[in-house]
C-alpha cells in the first residue's frame, strides 16, 4: 500500500511539474510572441536647423550649448552694421521717389487748370510723369521696407522652444543665408516611437496607454499611442531606369516579420527623468482598461512635460 501511494504522489508530482511548465510555457510564448510590447523604441523629437535669412559675418552668439531657449529668443547676430546703412540708402532714395511725386502732383494740377492754354499733349505727359512717379516711389517702400527686414532678420531667434545642441558657431565665422548652422531640439515635439513587428499590429489601438521603461534608468513613464505609420519602405521593389518596377527576383525562406513605426504621445514623466532624443526604450501596450487615471487625462490632450534644464536667459 506505501508503495503505491509513493508511486502515485510520484506520478502527481510529475504531473503537477508538466502542467506548471505547459503554462509557464504557454505564457512566454504569448507574452514574447503575442503580446504588444517590444525593446525597440527611440525617443525622438524635431531637430530644427537654424539658418539666418541674410548673409554675414557672426557678431555675437548669444546661446551656450545645450542650453534651454524659450521661442523668440536671440539666438545669434549677423554683423548689422551693413544692413544698417542699407536701410539708410534705402530711406534717402525714398525721400526723393516721394519729393519726385509731390512735384508730379503739382506739374499735373498746373496743367489741368492751364488746359485752356495747354496742349493735350503736354497734359497726358504729366499725367504720365504722375504714373511714373507714383510707381517709382511704390518700388522705394518695397526696398525701404526689404532693407528694414533684412536689418530685424540680422538678429537670428528660436522659432521654437527647444534645447541648443551641438554648437559649434562662433564670433567672426561667415554665415550663408539659407544655411543651417544651429541645431535646436524642439522640445515641445519629444516622444517616443516603438518598431512593432507586423504580426502584433491587430493588437494596437489608438489611444491605448503604454509603459515606458529608458535603458539605464529606473522608473516607468506613461503614454499613449498616437498613430500607426501608413507606410514602410518596400526592400524588394526599385524603380528600373525605364521607370518600370524592379523587383528582387530572390525569395529567402526564412520571412522576417516587418518592423512598423508606432507613435507615442508621453503623458507622464517621474520627477529627476529626462528625455533625451536617441535614447534606447522598452515600451508596453496595455489594454484600454489599464490605463492609469494620471494617463487617462491625457486623451483629452496633454502635452509632454518641457525637458528639465537650466532656464532661459
């Protein structure tokens, strides 16, 4: 009779063993096949590329490297001195245009009541005279006026609120207009996007909240998905030389599911983290009944916390 109880416990124990392991089993598989979570996620953000709209020599820079600017702020001076007298020109030519179609004015008024005595002639060539007049000081505003704005534009701002980065100007170096010279992180726009595995897109909703763990750094940040991307690149399809669709001929047995863009909107950030652009993360969807009451304030929109740094001068 021991000796059969002994052999069934045995056979219990065994099977307790196998089943706890089919559901351990069982488990992993969904959670690291099924479920949508993935380790490959970046934090990004707009990176604007400050560029002046006049050409010139660098008089002042007045940012530090990443430093935190608030938008309108001064970021840099073109030399002014220039543009200054430019505007001055400007101005003294508008002086003239404007002395030039007061006497036009007063030619014409002369020969409107002279018309007696006047050719018809000589009345329609002071009203042309006039038509001139009035055109050439029309073109003098324009230039004033140019000449005025690339004197403001001399003075280059931050078109957003952002982080300096990467700052390598300096006093003295030749700026082009048009070119960028400054790199500033657009802090306003920082989130977070996840590479989804094709297979795993049925289980994405917008607006789902989502866990958000950064390599190196303890604690969760919470989000929401924003979008889905519509498109991904097709590596097995070119465009011929005749504009004709070039496709690889090769087919490899072994298909790799398609990594999709997620976009994440981050609704909550722990105290003492920062988002840094190209920061490696682990993110996790939850379903729709998980989200946290702190997150759930965010669908109605909240935009992420402004990135922590030395304020603004």
């Amino acid at each position: 009779m021991k000796t059969y109880l002994a052999s069934a416990g045995r056979v219990l124990l065994t099977l307790i063993v196998v089943a706890a392991a089919v559901l351990v089993g069982r488990g992993l598989w969904n959670h690291y096949m099924n479920e949508p979570w993935t380790r490959d996620a970046r934090v990004r953000a707009d990176v604007i590329g400050v560029a002046p709209d006049v050409s010139g020599l660098v008089s002042e820079v007045l940012v530090r490297d990443n430093e935190v600017v608030r938008k309108g702020d001064l970021l840099f001076r073109v030399d002014r001195e220039r543009f200054r007298i430019a505007l001055d020109q400007a101005e003294a030519a508008l002086a003239g245009r404007a002395a030039a179609l007061d006497q036009a004015k007063r030619d014409l008024d002369r020969y409107q009541q002279l018309q007696e005595v006047i050719s018809r002639k000589s009345r329609e060539e002071a009203q042309t005279a006039l038509a001139q007049a009035e055109a050439d000081h029309r073109k003098a505003v324009s230039d004033r006026d140019l000449a005025r704005l690339n004197l403001d534009r001399s003075g280059v701002k931050a078109a957003t609120n952002g982080i300096v980065t990467n700052l390598d100007l300096q006093p003295g170096d030749y700026v082009t207009s048009g070119r960028a010279v400054v790199a500033l992180v657009d802090t306003d726009s920082l989130h977070v996007e996840g590479y989804f595995e094709e297979t795993k897109l049925s289980s994405i909703q917008i607006g789902a909240p989502v866990t958000i763990r950064l390599m190196g750094q303890a604690g969760l940040l919470h989000g929401r998905v924003a979008s889905i991307a519509a498109a991904i690149e097709d590596r097995e399809r070119t465009v011929g030389s005749g504009l004709l669709a070039n496709i690889n001929p090769t087919f490899t047995w072994v298909r790799l599911a398609q990594r999709v863009p997620v976009r994440i909107d981050v609704t909550e950030i722990p105290p003492g983290q920062r988002l840094i652009a190209g920061l490696t993360a682990t993110v996790e969807i939850k379903p729709q009944g998980d989200f946290p009451a702190a997150a759930q304030a965010a669908q109605v929109g909240i935009s992420p916390p402004p990135a922590v740094g030395k304020p603004a001068r």
